[in-house]
C-alpha cells in the first residue's frame, strides 16, 4: 500500500470532503425527514451501495469515459437530476395521511433503498471525484499493484462519505421526533423535503462540469 504519510493525507481529505456538508448528507437528510429513520438509513445504504459502482468504474478506468465523452456525462447527470426533480415533485405534493402502518413503513423503506442506488448511479460527478481524488494516493512504488489501491482507497472512501450521511440521517431524525407530536407538522416536513429533492437536482442539471 502507498507510505503512512500518504495515507495520513487520504484519511485527512477523505474525512474533509465528506463531512462538509453536500449534496449527499442533504439527500439522506431530505429521506429522512420525509419517511423516517429507517428510510433515511435505507437512504444512506442505497447510496453506499450505489457508490461502489463508481468505485469499480475508477479502478476499471471507467470513469475516463465521462472526460473522453462529455455529452455521455451531460446524458447522465440530466437523468440524475430529472429523477431527483421528479421524487421531489412527488414527496412534494404528495397527500399526507398521517401514521404510516408497519407495512407502510417497510415499503417506504425498500423504496428508498431502491431509489437512492439509483440516484448514486446517475450522477457522474461520484465518477468523477473518484477519478480526481484517487490518483492523488496511490503509489508506483507500493508492493500492491495500481488496481489493487485504486480499489482499496475507493472503498474506504465510500464509507467515509456513508458515515457522514449517517450523521446527517441522525441529525434529521431528531428534528423529526421532536416535531412529530404535531401531525400538522407532517404535511411540511414532507414539501419540505420533497422541495430539498428538487433543489438538489435544480443544482445537479444547472452545475457545470
């Protein structure tokens, strides 16, 4: 693996760039505070999850392609963003019908899940991070091949960035329970972050790469 001091300086960056606050910890928290606890976690999982196709994609070298052909990222990341816009719309105007059953809660659950490996999946600047971040910190001479440390580093890195989402859903989930005495609350804690979703892919479409 790369000398200590290198690696002092990944762990350093790693912990820097994943817990000031972004558009990841915003989404777990927008999660969060539309379905709960549980389906702010499951939100978090699904991005973890979705992370480490990135991860492969820049030990592969895959995320070149998104450098080499800029409308495959303006494809991608528009599908990010319109799929961000529309869960917003949808959490947004949905009706609020208080408590949710079991079932419910289950459901909301898998489907956060779901949804959020696919939101990690369509947005190319996770590709493109790993591709800038990632050669900063491996090392031509290590005794572990190239691919080995790309791999190593990218994984590690991903569950930097999951355990900052988690404080963010912790966060979010005591606003939440501090709130919930009052089902009033409910209807806007939901347009609220259903309008976060929107934001963030307002912020994704108009971004420049």
């Amino acid at each position: 693996m790369p000398p200590v001091d290198l690696l002092i300086a990944f762990f350093v960056s790693a912990a820097l760039f994943a817990f000031i606050p972004g558009p990841a910890m915003f989404y777990a928290a927008a999660r969060t505070l539309a379905g709960g606890r549980r389906a702010g976690l499951m939100a978090a999982l699904g991005v973890h999850v979705g992370g480490y196709a990135h991860v492969f994609a820049a030990t592969m070298g895959l995320s070149v392609l998104f450098h080499a052909v800029p409308v495959a990222y303006t494809i991608v990341k528009l599908g990010g963003a319109a799929y961000l816009i529309a869960m917003g719309w949808r959490l947004a105007t949905a009706r609020h019908e208080g408590a949710a059953t079991n079932g419910e809660v289950l459901r909301e659950s898998r489907r956060a899940f779901a949804q959020s490996v696919l939101v990690e999946l369509l947005n190319p600047k996770t590709a493109i991070f790993f591709l800038a971040f990632l050669p900063q910190f491996v090392s031509a001479q290590a005794a572990a091949p190239l691919w080995l440390q790309f791999f190593v580093l990218g994984v590690i890195t991903n569950l930097i960035f999951s355990l900052a989402d988690l404080v963010a859903v912790v966060a979010a989930s005591g606003i939440l329970s501090n709130l919930r005495s009052s089902p009033a609350w409910g209807k806007w804690l939901k347009r609220a972050a259903g309008s976060l979703l929107i934001g963030l892919g307002t912020r994704l479409a108009l971004e420049r790469s």
